[in-house]
C-alpha cells in the first residue's frame, strides 16, 4: 500500500456536504470542488487538523485531513504525523500506521511512537513485526540516534514474547531487561511473569516475582496462574493466600486451575470460600460460576448447582452464552435433561456452544432421535457445527444404534462442515460400528485411519467383541494393543477377561488374572461420588479417611445380609 497521493487527496477532498467533517467540533471542512484545488483560497489551520485528529475520527473522515495534510504540506510537520499514527492504530488500519512511520519526516521517530507501534503488533499471535521493529530501534545507537527503549517498550515486546511459539526470544529480550536495570520494574516485571507463566516456566516466573521490589495483584495472579497452570496447585494456593489483596480475577484463576486439574471438590469449597470471604468482599464473576457449575456437573451435585443457579437468578447476574451452556451440562449430567431443555429453549439465539451442550446432554441419556432433531435445527438457522458438536451427535447415534446416521454424519463432515475427523471421532464411529455389531467393518475403519489409532480406540474394539461374544476377534486386538505397549490391568487385559468370563471361559479367565497380579501394574485408584442433603461424599477403593466409613460400612454388611 503507498501513503496517499496528491491526486488521491484531490479525490477525497471533493466531497459531497453530507460527508462534510464536523465530528462534534464547531470547526467544518466545506466540500472542494476541482477548480479549488490547489488553489490556495481554501486552508486549515494547522491547529484546526491537529484538534481534529485528537478526537480519533472514523475512517471515513480520517482520509479526508489526511488529504488536507498532504494537499496544504503539512506532511513534514512531526506532531501531525504523529496524531496520524495514532488514528490509523486506533482504526486498526496498522499497514497505513506503519508507511507513516517508515516515512517519518525526523532522522528517528519519538519512543512514543515506536512503542506504539510494537504495541499493535504485539497483541497479534505468533507476529514477527515488533521484533523486527525492537531490532531496528535497537540499531538505532549504532547510527548515532539517541533513542533507546524504555520500561513500555519492554513491557510491550515481552509481551509480544508470551504470544510466540517458543521462549527463546522471550530469554533474550529477559537479559536485554536486565541490561538496562529495569527487571524490578512493576510493569516490565508483571510482563516477565506472566510469559513465562504462559510457557509453564514457574521457577523462572517465581525469581522475577521474588526480585520485585514492587508487586501488585496482577503480579501475584500471574504467578498463580502459571502455578495453576502447570498442575502445581499446591505452589499455587500457596502463593493465593499470600496475597495481600485479591479480586475477582485472583479467584477466577485459582477456582479455574482446580476445576482444569479435575479437583471439583476444590471448586465447590474455594467458592464457598469466596462467598465467605470478609476481607476481599469480591463477588463471583463469569469464569467462577461456569467453573462451579462445570464441578457441579462432573460431581453430580445437582443440589449445589441448583443453588448457584438460584444465586444467578436472584442477583440479575445475565445468563451469557457461557453460562447457559454451562447450566446445560450440568442439569443434563445430574440427570435433569426435563431442565436442560427449559433453559436450551429460553435461549433466543443459540449459539454453537449452546447447541453442542445440548446435544451432548441428550445423548448422555441416550436421546439419540432428539440430538438429532437438535443438530438438525442447528442447521437449519446457519449454525456451522464444531469438532464437539461431531463427537456428540456420534455418541448420540452410538447409544441409540443410529448407524446410517452416524455413518452419514461421520463420512461427510469434511465435504459438509470443513472438519477433518480426528482420534476422538473416529472413536466415536467404531463404538458406533462395534455397539451394532458391526466389528469387521469397525476393524477396517481402524485400519484405514490416516492417524495411528490409539490405546481408547482399541479398548472400544474390544469392548464391543465382549459384548458381541467374538473371542476370536477379541484375541487379535490384544495383540495389537500390546504393540501399543498398554498399561496393563487397567485397560485392554481386564476387559479381555471380561470377555472370557462371558464365554465361561475361567481357565483363560485365571490365565490373565495371575499374569496381571505378576506383573503387579499399579493403576489409578478408583473414586466415586454421591451428594446427600447438599454435601458431596467423596469415596475411593478402600477407602478408610471418610469421616462416616465405619457407618457405611455396617450398611454395607446389612444390604449384603438382606441380598444373600
């Protein structure tokens, strides 16, 4: 693209009254006709352009002073230039910032206007421009131009850092920080922690923080976030309840890294934390009640979430797009489809998310015939289906034994809908195929995958041989799981047993038992839950830490007595 001509300025200037500027201010451009131009009859003051371009107009009226700055000559006149580069940023028309500033009229622009200009371009994922730009500004001192960085340049490039594939240049511009005895600093310091925070470097993230001679909260969200982030949910409440102030955000980050590290009783209890909380007197925010509601569901602690619910009703908190979908999946995963429904139908204009949650929720309760009926809808008002939306109408088909459907759907959701299947849908289509029993067609369907089918695919396989009594099949998956090097007793042999003892098959049945017990294959402990007047119990294989064990297990012996 080229800065505007004199012609093109001719052109735009040549305008009709109604796009004449005024753009609240008392002073107007008068439309110029031809013969004006370059007449020197008609001139804006300087000042005039200047007041004009302060208040950022639109992108309409902003060509046209730019015209009059070229027509009139003002083009040299760094302050105009200036307010010129501000606008286009503003307008997010970068490319037109960045031909002015390559043609600044100085030796060098001000660092104001180079950290502007990093500045639009850091916000971009995976952008290569404001490195470009810091690497010039950087040469500048070589050239004898006194311009160096300052702290926002550096609080700007590194962020620019945290947005790339890789931390190297996130390292290199670090040392350049230290150089210039700026790593203490609040801003450029909050920058550092949060990069590394974002590539999972906490230790490195942690020494920033530690060297801080100032912090403020989002200093200490960042480090919780990265902490959170990585899994290390100790470090991470560690440093939450060190915080000297904390809002919204902070509860948000901590409540999300224990709902994203699968510790919902940690959210339900964090959030009654929050409520009880008389020093931060903070309210839950979006991120917390679809985090809650998300635990709620995975919990199945329908009392609870009925009571968040309530809480986003009677405050007049507004049910969003996020919010809504999760309140689907909750009340479909606690069992109350009936309320799913109320609340998908209350939508005006469901969005993709709205409709997937939906669809899923039906095929849980194996609705299959309504999750279609849903996914139909979602096609008929132009609401292009997603990876999810996919796996859940291939569920919903799998538990209902749609199979045209799902094959339907399966084998024609790239030509249709720009999705290339992936490991979990072709999951999906094998449980489809194997649960019909259709397993020599599921096994060509592995077969051909373009990606190396996975450990869950071969399970589901064999899975469906248990329930189809095909020992013969069953046998030739185990050996391809094998290759696959699976975890043993957990996975693939026990159900293969399973298989055995279906036939009444014991001996093999013993075969496996005592080569898994040889092998002694540590597996994941199992845990379930169940909520009672509001309180989520939590239960684990051999479980001696609940408060009310002994209890339960008396009941226990009394059913077992009464069943035997």
């Amino acid at each position: 693209m080229r800065l505007l001509s004199w012609r093109k300025a001719n052109r735009l200037t040549c305008v009709k009254p109604k796009c004449r500027i005024c753009y609240s201010s008392t002073f107007t451009f008068p439309a110029i006709s031809q013969h004006q131009i370059p007449s020197q009859n008609f001139h804006t003051p300087r000042k005039e352009l200047s007041k004009l371009l302060h208040k950022r107009p639109p992108k309409s009226q902003l060509k046209q002073i730019h015209a009059q700055i070229l027509i009139q000559q003002h083009s040299s006149t760094a302050s105009l230039v200036n307010s010129l580069i501000h606008c286009y940023l503003h307008i997010k028309e970068v490319t037109s910032a960045r031909l002015l500033f390559l043609q600044y009229p100085l030796p060098s622009p001000p660092i104001l206007i180079w950290n502007v200009m990093i500045r639009a371009y850091c916000k971009l994922q995976n952008s290569s421009e404001s490195f470009s730009l810091f690497r010039h500004l950087l040469n500048l001192d070589h050239l004898t131009i006194r311009v160096l960085p300052d702290v926002y340049t550096f609080t700007f490039i590194v962020t620019s850092c945290a947005h790339q594939r890789s931390v190297v240049q996130g390292r290199i511009v670090h040392v350049l920080v230290v150089r210039s005895g700026l790593e203490s600093n609040l801003f450029v310091g909050n920058s550092l922690i949060n990069m590394y925070a974002v590539f999972k470097i906490t230790d490195d993230a942690y020494k920033v923080f530690d060297r801080m001679s100032e912090r403020d909260v989002f200093s200490w969200t960042s480090l919780v976030c990265g902490y959170a982030n990585n899994g290390e949910m100790y470090q991470a409440c560690e440093v939450f309840y060190k915080m000297p102030v904390r809002n919204d955000v902070s509860w948000a980050v901590i409540v999300s890294g224990f709902s994203g590290n699968g510790k919902y009783m940690e959210v339900l209890l964090c959030l009654n934390e929050m409520f009880c909380s008389i020093e931060d007197k903070v309210r839950p925010n979006e991120a917390v009640l679809v985090c809650a509601l998300s635990a709620c569901a995975n919990l199945g602690a329908l009392e609870q979430g009925n009571w968040i619910h309530t809480y986003i009703k009677r405050n007049g908190i507004h049910e969003s797009s996020n919010i809504s979908t999760a309140l689907i999946d909750m009340y479909a995963k606690c069992g109350r489809i009936d309320i799913a429904r109320l609340i998908f139908n209350r939508i005006p204009r469901p969005d993709v998310h709205n409709f997937t949650s939906m669809i899923s929720g039906l095929s849980y309760h194996g609705l299959g015939e309504h999750a279609l009926t849903v996914f139909n809808r979602m096609l008929d008002e132009n609401v292009n289906p997603n990876e999810v939306t996919i796996i859940g109408v291939l569920n919903a088909c799998s538990h209902s034994g749609l199979v045209e459907e799902g094959s339907s759907i399966f084998n024609n959701m790239e030509n249709l809908w720009g999705l290339e299947p992936q490991i979990e849908h072709y999951g999906c289509y094998v449980d489809l195929l194997g649960r019909a029993g259709y397993l020599e067609k599921a096994l060509e369907v592995v077969k051909s995958m373009h990606i190396k089918p996975d450990i869950v695919i071969w399970r589901a396989l064999l899975s469906a041989c248990r329930i189809h009594r095909n020992i013969f099949l069953g046998n030739g998956i185990i050996d391809f799981i094998k290759q696959l090097n699976s975890d043993g007793p957990s996975g693939s042999e026990v159900l293969l047993s399973n298989l055995y003892a279906s036939l009444g098959n014991w001996e093999k049945v013993s075969e496996l038992r005592k080569a898994m017990g040889q092998r002694k294959t540590q597996s994941d402990i199992g845990c379930s839950w169940i909520e009672v007047n509001g309180v989520v119990h939590e239960f684990r294989v051999a479980d001696k830490l609940h408060p009310q064990i002994l209890e339960v297990l008396d009941k226990l012996n009394e059913l077992w007595i009464v069943l035997s």
